[in-house]
C-alpha cells in the first residue's frame, strides 16, 4: 500500500512531524500506540523499519514523527522525501495499546518514543482517561509537541504532563534528570497504583522496567515498546 506524503513540520533539530494519506484508501483504521511499517530499496535490497503513529485515527491520514539517525538506512531517506512523493507501507500493527482505559495510567516516554503516546491521549483524554505523562529529553527544545501536550494538561484536569531534561540551560525552571529519577513522583500522582507504559530506547525502558519490578509491579501492569 502506497502512503502519500501531504505535510511535514520540524519539531526539534533532526525530529520532524509527518502527515501522510493513503490515497487508494477512504479509511485507515488503527488502534492508538500501534506503528506502521515503511519499506524501502536500499542498495536492491528491501529493508523494512517500524514507526509508530503519532497521530489518532483520522479518516485515511496518519501522523509520524522521526528522528533522524545519523548514518541509518531509512530515516535519512524519510527526511529527504519532497512534498507529495510516496512510500511503501504495510497495515497497522502492534500491541502497544492502552489495554484498560479505565485504569489509572503512566506513561513514560523519551525523545520520539512521544509518537504512540500522543496518539492516545489525543484519543483517550476525550473520553476521561486519567493519564500522567513523564517525558524526558535532552534539551528544552526537544521537547516535542511541547505546546500542545501543556493546552492539553490546561483542557483535561485527569492529564498531568511532567516534562523533564538532562542538561537544562538558565531558562528551563522545571525537573531536571532521566526519567527514571521522577518515577516515583509520576507514580504517585494516582491514588491507586497505575498501569505504566514505557516507550523509547531499550536501555531506558528497561531501566524503567526494572526499578517498578522491584517495586512488586505485576508484569502485566508493564506494558512496554523497544524502538531499538
Ligand atoms: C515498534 C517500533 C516503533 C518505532 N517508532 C519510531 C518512531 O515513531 N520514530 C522514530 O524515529 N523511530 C521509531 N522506531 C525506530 C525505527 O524503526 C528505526 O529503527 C530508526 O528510524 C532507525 O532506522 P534507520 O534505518 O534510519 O537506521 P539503521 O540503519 O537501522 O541504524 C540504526 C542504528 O542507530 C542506532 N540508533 C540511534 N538512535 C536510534 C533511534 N532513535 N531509533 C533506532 N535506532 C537508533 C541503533 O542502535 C542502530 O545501531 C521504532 C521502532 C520500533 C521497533
């Protein structure tokens, strides 16, 4: 299947906001946190990569948002697509799902590891999901979709959003640190003990998911996705 490329923003250096649609397509259904796989002709061979969406279910568009990494196969080509040119896709996928929604949820995220959790909550706050977001970044500047994620925390009094970063310059007045230095904080945020998902690189996720093991988490209260 064929996906169109309609608009792009750049959030962050290097990170840049897709808008796609699938023009043999009236609808393209997906359940939020699930990704998409692009594929790619790379030197004759077909290489394959997953990204998640980023965006709710709207119609036959989709929502990306990439980092691109220095030296990979395929995110560079994403960045170099023009206007209107396509890429090869395959269906939604995944499992990475907001499996109770009528449980108390935390979701940890860093850098574009944000993608499938604005998915959901674009979705999911509507409805009264009760929802804290720990994302951690870099800088101030990467903190992707920052605007909205703070309209979202003012319009839906269940979301709390704690932004933090590792290395803040004189401006930056919030927490400071990995994320896994504020679970604690997120964590208590619900009177009773929440759902966690954990979306990013494999080493902070499971540094995530070790320290709420040991905390006598329940496996299936982690739910988690690996983007390396
Ligand atoms: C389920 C799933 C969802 C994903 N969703 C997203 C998404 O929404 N946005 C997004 O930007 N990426 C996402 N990824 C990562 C993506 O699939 C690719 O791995 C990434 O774009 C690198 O591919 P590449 O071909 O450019 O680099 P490759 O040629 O595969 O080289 C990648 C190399 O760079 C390292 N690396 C450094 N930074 C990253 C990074 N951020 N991600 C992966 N590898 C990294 C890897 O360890 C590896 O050695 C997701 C991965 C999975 C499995």
């Amino acid at each position: 299947m064929k996906a169109r490329l309609v608009s792009t923003r750049d959030l962050a250096p290097e990170v840049r906001h897709f808008e796609f649609e699938v023009p043999e397509r009236d609808d393209f259904p997906f359940t939020p946190g699930q990704f998409v796989s692009i594929k790619e002709d790379v030197a004759r061979r077909e290489v394959t990569r997953a990204y998640s969406i980023a965006s709710a279910p709207d119609g036959n568009r989709f929502a990306l948002c990439l980092n691109r990494v220095q030296e990979g196969l395929v995110s560079p080509r994403l960045f170099a697509l023009a206007l209107g040119q396509h890429v090869e896709i395959q269906e939604p996928l995944g499992y990475f799902t907001l499996r109770h929604p009528e449980r108390p949820a935390v979701f940890v995220a860093t850098g574009t590891g944000i993608a499938p959790f604005r998915s959901m909550l674009l979705s999911a706050l509507p409805k009264g999901a009760v929802i804290t977001l720990l994302f951690g970044v870099r800088y101030a500047r990467g903190l992707l979709y920052r605007e909205e994620l703070e309209e979202m925390a003012q319009r839906y009094p269940q979301f709390r959003f704690m932004p933090t970063i590792t290395r803040p310059d004189e401006f930056w007045q919030g927490p400071v640190g990995r994320v896994q230095t504020h679970l604690e904080t997120a964590l208590a945020t619900h009177a009773s003990t929440p759902d966690v998902y954990i979306c990013g690189l494999k080493e902070m996720v499971d540094d995530v998911r070790a320290v709420l093991k040991q905390k006598g988490f329940d496996r299936k209260q982690i739910v988690y996705e690996k983007y390396d």
